[in-house]
C-alpha cells in the first residue's frame, strides 16, 4: 500500500512493502520545495531548464537529509530511454546512458528521474540487493523490468519469490494514449490475457490507452515476482503532487525514486 508521509514540511511518497529496516527508500512528490517555475517546488531534476540547476541540487542536499543519507553518495544515471542496466560498485561508475541500476553495495544512494515514465524499486531482501528502474514506453516494451529480475537471479542469485516490487507514481491508464503500433508493441511483453491493459480510446479509435503501470506489474509476475505494490496514483490527474510531461507540455520539473540500502 502506497502512503504520504511529512517531513520537515516536505512530502514523501512511500510504499509499505518497501517499510523494512535494511532499506530506505521513497519516491519524491513537487510539494514543499522552493524551486520556481516551472519546477515548482521541489524537483529533483531541470532536464529542460539547466539554469536551474542550483535549486535542484539544493532539493537533492534536502531529500538526502530527510531520508538520512549521504548526497555525496547520490547516483543518478543519464536516462535515455533505453533498456540499458549497470550494476554499481561504487560512486565513480559510469552511468551516462542507462534506464536501470542494480546494487548490493550499502550507502551508495540510486536516484532516477521521472515525469509521467514508470518508476519501479526493486528489493531482494535475501541478497540484500536493490535495483531502481526507469520504464516508459520504450523500456516497458523493451521488457527492462525482466532484464533486471533476470541480472537479480543470474549475478546475484536472489530468489525471486522473495522479491519486493514497487511500482510508483507514474501516468494513468486515463491519461496514455498511444498508436496502436506503439500498443502492439507492448502487448507482444506479456504472456495472453491482457486483462484490460489496452483499451480503445474513446475519442479516436486509432488510439489505444495504456495502463503502463499494470503492464509492469504482469511482465513482473510473469516473471514470478508475487510481491508487487503498485500505485494508483496518475501523475497527468495529479499534476499538483507529480510531475507530469503531459500535462504540463514539457515545461516542468522531475520526481525520483530513491532507494539506499543501510548497512548491516
Ligand atoms: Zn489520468
């Protein structure tokens, strides 16, 4: 179950599945910060407006020390849409060009960036592992949550019953119009019955809306992930709490999903 919760007047967006006392995690939401327009007011990204990059980094300083983390120890990749997924040893990795991270390493802090794509943190408790992911269309219909349960299994022998999956705020179903080319290409991601995942639109019957969070949640239960918390939460309806690149015409700002593992 997702839940809000309040610190130091800044609000977090938090899964219970992921309350565990090795792991600190959160999806930011924009509400509490001081970054102004049109990142109002706390993002934690200016893809789009690199002047305001001093407010953002004052953000992440602040999330870091709500959460109780170290900001020199923040790793956020250059997200390129791809399917692409580094495992990190240590903060001086390479991550340009990379849409997921995995790590086993405590204190190192993964943070990616979003604005409508799909954020999902992954826990396997019994390694002691976390991955954070970026999926939009082109990672969903690059299976990308697969390839990280795979690289969990292969690398680091997690058992994937045991798997956590969280699948945070992104665009709704109500909100995702696609082409029906872009749907078929999502739908060939997942075993037969798509239980409601596309439906026509109701305006234009050469769109397809897509529910990108639950294709999520079935290409990870077809990967035998039982474990899965997912939000209901539109980020293009919600545009007050999220970042929404739809709703706002790309003229806005970013929130993230950060996990940490603490040492043990
Ligand atoms: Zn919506």
């Amino acid at each position: 179950m997702f839940y809000f919760q309040e610190k130091q007047n800044i609000n977090l967006y938090k899964s219970s599945i992921l309350d565990d006392e090795n792991l600190i995690h959160s999806f930011t939401t924009r509400t509490g910060g001081k970054t102004p327009s049109p990142l109002e007011t706390f993002s934690m990204g200016s893809a789009e407006n690199p002047e305001l990059l001093h407010y953002v980094q004052e953000n992440r300083k602040k999330i870091c020390e709500i959460l109780g983390v170290k900001y020199e120890n923040l790793i956020i990749p250059q997200q390129k849409h791809t399917d692409n997924i580094k495992i990190i040893s240590s903060i001086y990795d390479d991550v340009s060009n990379c849409d997921g991270l995995i790590t086993d390493v405590p204190e190192l802090v993964l943070m990616l960036l979003f604005a409508d794509c799909v954020p999902v943190i992954i826990y396997a408790p019994d390694r002691h592992v976390i991955s954070v992911i970026h999926a939009g269309w082109r990672g969903t219909a690059k299976s990308i949550v697969k390839k990280a349960l795979h690289i969990l299994d292969q690398e680091f022998h997690a058992d994937i019953k045991k798997i956590k999956a969280t699948i945070g705020p992104a665009i709704g179903q109500c909100c995702y119009p696609v082409s029906i080319e872009v749907s078929k290409e999502l739908e060939i991601t997942i075993e037969k019955d798509c239980d409601n995942i596309f439906t026509t639109n109701i305006k234009d019957n050469n769109l397809v809306n897509v529910d990108l969070k639950k294709l999520n949640a079935r290409q990870l239960e077809d990967s035998g992930v039982i474990n899965i918390d997912k939000s209901d939460n539109c980020t293009c309806c919600m545009s007050s709490v999220f970042y929404s690149y739809r709703a706002e015409k790309g003229k806005t700002g970013r929130h993230a999903a950060i996990a940490s593992l603490s040492g043990i």
